[in-house]
C-alpha cells in the first residue's frame, strides 16, 4: 500500500443519516441508493481514515458462489490489513483508491472489479447481485470500514486466487463453513448467517 495512498470514504454521519445499523443489513434499492450516492464520496489519505472513526471507508466485499458451495480462504501475511492476517473470510475486495475515479463516472463499481480482478482469477459465466451491507464498530477494524457485499453466482465452481494473500482456497458446501464459522472473520460471518437464513 502506497504511504499517501487516497481511499474512497462517506462520512459516518451519511450512514446515519441514510439508517445507522449494526451487523448485517440485506440490500434494498433505496438504503442502497441513499448510501451510496456519489455526492457523498471523497477520497482521503488511508493513513489517516484508518483511525478515523468520523469516515467509512467503503470495501466491497464479493462473494463467489456456485451452486450450494461458496468460496473461501484463509487470509495469508503478505495481506495489507494486518488485523485480519490468519482469519478465514468468504469476501474477495479491497479499497476503492482514487486512481478508480479517472475516466469514469462510477469509482466504487470501477474499483470493486479491480479489486476482484486482481485477487481471483474466475473462469466461468456468472450472474451478479447485491447481498447487502455489514457495519460492525465493535472492532477497530469494523469501525472505520463499511462493507458492501455483493453475490457472483457462479456457473461451475471455476475460481482461483491470484494473489498469495488467499490461502488454502478452494469451495465448500455452506453447512461445512457455517459449521466451522468460529475460524471466520465478523463480515464473513454475518455473511454466512444471512446465507443460511434464506
């Protein structure tokens, strides 16, 4: 990560505004609109949001599923965030950077396939939606990061991870993570939940 490295933020107060919530919140078209409307958005030095609770960073975080199986891995050292490093996660994304926003309308779309297209490699037709948005302030990592998760429904289970930041990867059947969900970081774990709700 780049030392003056700008990330995409909303202020908290955004989210409030729009509907404060904690934990997992399923996506709706019109919460959806309301938080993520550009007008809101700025690009400020990581190194300073990173202990700023008064921002959100905005990290989408996509989820690979085929079928009844979902992708996951283990978060290896050489990630930037430290604080998750040896977590399991089901979530594929990063920070939205302010190199996304040149020569396009849409920086946070521009930077979660960046971000995706860097972290996995997928070989097959899939189908996109969104899933929701996870704010957990209970953690100095979730209190400063605002989650935007979105489902790619996957045609064969044909992903692979690009990066050595996504270890031991692979799919499996989503009652086996629900199972083990203890060795998951919080987002992956609200995620897992709302799957086994529906």
């Amino acid at each position: 990560m780049p030392a003056d490295e700008r990330v995409l933020v909303i202020p908290t107060s955004h989210l409030t505004k729009a509907g404060a919530f904690t934990g997992f919140r399923p996506a709706d078209e019109t919460f959806r609109a309301a938080l993520l409307d550009p007008a809101a958005f700025s690009f400020r030095p990581r190194s300073e949001v990173e202990t700023d609770p008064s921002f959100l960073q905005l990290i989408p975080y996509v989820v690979l599923r085929c079928g009844g199986d979902v992708f996951h891995y283990r978060r290896g050292t050489s990630g930037t965030e430290a604080r998750l490093a040896a977590l399991r996660s089901v979530g594929v994304g990063g920070h939205i950077s302010e190199a996304d926003a040149a020569g396009g309308d849409d920086p946070y779309r521009t930077g979660m396939l960046r971000e995706l297209t860097e972290e996995v490699e997928i070989g097959c037709d899939y189908a996109e939606r969104p899933l929701g948005f996870i704010h957990d302030p209970s953690t100095p990592v979730g209190e400063v990061h605002l989650g935007v998760a979105h489902v790619f429904e996957l045609a064969a289970p044909a992903a692979r991870p690009r990066e050595s930041a996504l270890a031991d990867a692979g799919f499996a059947p989503l009652a086996t993570l629900l199972a083990d969900c203890d060795r998951f970081e919080t987002w992956s774990r609200f995620v897992l939940a709302e799957f086994g709700r529906v």
